[in-house]
C-alpha cells in the first residue's frame, strides 16, 4: 500500500517534506521534481502533498537527466528572491529558515548564506556535528565546507546557469565556486540548520557511494 511504502523506502522524502512544512517561518515554497521514478510512490507522494499545502509546487518528466539536469528543473519552478538547497533525504531544524530570514533582515545585501550542519542516522539519531568557519575562499579551493545549508540570491543562481551536468556528485561544490567568482558577499550562521542523513547512497556515509564525483 502507499502508507507502507511511504514508511519504508520513501520515508525520508516524507520526513524531508515535513520538515520544510514545520519551518516556524512560515513564507516559503517547496519545489520538487520526480525525474522519472520508475516507482509510483513517487509521484503519489509528492501529489499528496501538493493537495493538502498549496506552497509545495511540483512537476513530472519522463526523462530522468540526472542530479544536476533534475535539479535545474526544480530550479525552473522557483519564484523566490532566496533558494535554499536541500536533498530529498535530509531535513532541516525547524528554525532553519527563520533563521536565515533574520539574518537578512539585519544584512540585506547578502548574496549567500550558510550554516552548520549533522548527520543523521536512518534512526534519526543525530551525530558529528561540522562547527564551520566564517566565509574562506581557500578552504573553499580545498573542500566543500560551505555544504548545507546553502541559501543562494536566485539572481545570483540565475548568472550562474544553475548546476553543471558535467559536475554531477559534485555540483553543489562547483555551484559554489562559480558563485565565489561573482560576490563576496557570504555569511556564515553558528547554527546546527540541517541534518545530513547517512545511508549507503549518500555521500556522508563515505565517497564509495559516489565514485564519479571525483
């Protein structure tokens, strides 16, 4: 049944999903694409959700064009000055967004915002939490420290062109130097925001899950 499965295999895209609608800032959009799941639970999920909160905003396609080229797509539905980054298998804290809201009321002209983040275990069990610096464009040069959560002005994302195909398994890192290129204006928030789930297809359980990415 669809609430087995749901339970199952595609609970984190549910408890991802709730994340976002249990934000205590409440002016914000979710826009999801189903690249072509060959499963219907997919698509079943994200029209369930879409029924019941008119802010979470999907399309279909066929074609499944990978991480970057599915991404993009989501991308294309956005109408927000800011875009936040999250992976259909993490979930933020509650006050994420209130958090970057606030930051910008005091600093307006940022172009890009991060924060600390944890993992997660699949029990939800959080561990290792990544105490970040303040904007460093050598670490930057010699690690992905800046991921999640990443909060980028869509103008600056729209210059850009959005994620690199060619990048794909390191997208967001390319994503992020190509934003380096283009403003200075980072900021970095104190603050444990996102929760990075460890599982065998994810990165934070090692790079084996992602060999190309190299």
């Amino acid at each position: 049944s669809l609430r087995e499965a749901l339970s199952g295999r595609w609970g984190m895209l549910t408890e991802m999903i709730d994340s976002v609608r249990a934000q205590t800032y409440p002016h914000w959009e979710l826009c999801l694409v189903d690249g072509g799941s060959p499963d219907p639970v997919v698509w079943q999920t994200l029209q369930r959700y879409a029924a019941q909160d008119t802010r979470i905003r999907i399309q279909r396609f066929e074609q499944n064009l990978g991480i970057s080229g599915n991404s993009n797509r989501a991308l294309a539905l956005v109408s927000g000055e800011f875009i936040a980054l999250l992976d259909h298998d993490d979930t933020l804290a509650p006050f994420a967004l209130y958090e970057v809201v606030k930051l910008l009321n005091t600093a307006p002209d940022l172009d890009f915002i991060y924060s600390d983040r944890d993992t997660m275990h699949k029990d939800g069990t959080r561990y290792l939490p990544l105490f970040k610096p303040q904007w460093s464009p050598d670490m930057l040069f010699n690690a992905n420290y800046l991921t999640h959560v990443c909060v980028l002005r869509a103008t600056l994302m729209q210059q850009i062109g959005g994620f690199k195909p060619q990048s794909d398994g390191a997208q967001d890192w390319m994503l992020f130097l190509e934003a380096a290129t283009r403003t200075s204006r980072f900021e970095h928030i104190p603050q444990v925001l996102y929760h990075w789930r460890e599982h065998s297809r994810s990165t934070s359980s090692g790079m084996r899950a992602k060999p190309y990415a190299a």
